[in-house]
C-alpha cells in the first residue's frame, strides 16, 4: 500500500505497475502530447518539459498510453473513473486523433468533453484556429456488463460537454491544468464523497491540490525532480488556491432537480415553450433561456 497525500518522481508505467488493485476513485492527468518539442507558435516557444521527452516514435508513444490507460484501469476502484485530457494532432497533413489509442484501452468511453479554451498557441494558415482539446470521461464497470455506470448529481449534470475554461499560465510548467478543471473532474463524480485521487503525470500538481481542497486523499507521479518538488510546495500552500476552487463550485448547483420541475408542471427543457416556433414544418429553437 503507498503512502497517500503525497507525489513521487518516478516513471508513470514503473510506479503504476508497483501499485495495489482497486485503489483510486477517480486520476484526472494529462501526459506529455508528442508534439516534437518541434512547435514553435506566435503565442508560445517549444513545448520543452524537465526530464521527460516529447519526442517519441508515434507508434512507440501510443503503445506506451494504452499500457498506461490499462494501468490506471487496474489500480481503479469499480464504477471509478479516469478523465483523459490529450488533443488532436497533425503530423505530415495525417490528422492524430487520441481516439486512436484510447479506444484500445480497457475502459469504457462514457463520454468525449471539449476543452474550449479560447486561444491558440501554434497558429498556422493550413487549418481553423485549433481553440480547443479533448477531455475523456473513462469508466470502469461497477460489475459485469455495467455500459452506463452511475447517474449523476443533477447539481453536475447541469454542466454542458464543452468546458469553456481558460488555461493555465505558469512559467514553471509548460502546459499546466488550471485547478478548475481537476476540481470539476472530481466533485462531479465524487459529489460529496471522500475519495482517493490519482495524477500519473502530476507535474506541478495542480490535480493533487485540487484533490486536498475537496477533502480526498491523493497520490501523484512526474518524472520530474524539479516538478515534484514545486508540486509539494504547492500541496502545503493548497489554502492560497481556495478561492478558484470555490469560484467552480459554485457552477455546480440548481435551484429545482428535473424530477422536481416535471413534478410541478413546470417546463424542464432548455428553451421556453414560448420561444419555439415552426419553420416550414420544423421546430426550431429560439434564444436559450437566461
């Protein structure tokens, strides 16, 4: 058994594979994307991490996150969860899409979240500006034949697919989370339970604080000396975060559940009756509802 509420530098595979079976709730984590640390962008130089590479054989990189994906499977309780966060890639013109492993891993997809995030960093002229990445709701079955998996808070349910959150900006990492989307990552499937976190690629661990401010235990991997240290720094210091973390608790709530709106006649919809109208035999909706 490791010790919990702690980081550790270490390989991610290595450490995983030392790890007891089900013994995490839910790892939100993002590994380096194999960029090449080739990249130069008019927002952003290379993408250079400390101690890890972003420079792998494709097909080598995407065998070595299945054994990863199939890792944190292992070690996750039943009816767990793991949010994946990676993004489309071009190499050469051939579009990259995680998909492409993550499908080949052992978890059921439960649903494909984008992370809107408003910027660019690498502006070319070949595509749109790519203002967006990918974030994998993974699941691990509750018991055989478990496809669906437990319904959620209606407090969290509310959230849309697409996550309008800004990211991060910090010399001291690359590309690291803002807290607001571990701790929504969590409280959603957690709720109000104390669960145990997971981080394989913690960097300067924001999930692992993310997981401290909400009441769970923890445990975090990065490569990184460097990282770690900054990371433990950051888990003593986790009060000076709070005030983000309540901001995005504050997005998980309703007035009345579903069932409570139907019950009383009201209407449980997302646009008011009153603003639906007919176009050539079609329904179509009219301004959402504020």
């Amino acid at each position: 058994m490791p010790e919990l509420n702690t980081v550790v530098v270490g390989d991610a595979l290595e450490v995983l594979r030392t790890l007891p079976d089900d013994l995490f709730d839910v790892t939100v984590t993002s590994p380096p994307y194999n960029k090449g640390e080739r990249d130069r962008g008019w927002l952003v130089d290379r993408v250079v991490y400390d101690a890890a590479t972003d420079r792998k054989d494709e097909e080598t990189y995407q065998e070595e996150q299945v054994a990863v994906l199939n890792e944190i499977y292992r070690v996750t309780r039943p009816g767990g969860s793991l949010f994946y966060n990676h993004k489309i890639r071009w190499f050469r013109g051939r579009l990259i899409h995680p998909y492409e492993w993550v499908s080949h891993s052992r978890w059921i997809l439960r649903q494909e979240i984008i992370w809107y995030r408003k910027i660019a960093a690498n502006l070319r002229g070949w595509r749109f500006w790519q203002v967006d990445e990918r974030i994998y709701w993974l699941c691990k079955p509750r018991f055989p034949g478990d496809t669906i998996g437990a319904e959620l808070n209606s407090r969290h349910a509310l959230l849309t697919s697409v996550w309008e959150i800004r990211p991060e900006r910090d010399p001291r990492h690359p590309n690291p989370f803002p807290i607001e989307l571990p701790v929504r990552c969590i409280y959603s499937v957690l709720d109000d339970r104390k669960g145990v976190v997971l981080d394989p690629y913690a960097g300067i661990g924001t999930t692992l604080v993310a997981a401290k401010l909400l009441g769970c235990d923890f445990f975090g991997i990065d490569i990184s000396e460097t990282y770690v240290a900054i990371a433990r720094e950051r888990i003593e210091n986790a009060e000076r975060e709070r005030a983000r973390v309540l901001e995005e608790l504050e997005l998980h709530k309703v007035q009345k559940t579903f069932q409570e709106r139907k019950a009383t006649g009201e209407w449980v919809g997302r646009f008011r009756p009153s603003r639906i109208y007919a176009r050539q035999g079609v329904l179509l909706p009219g301004p959402e509802e504020k």
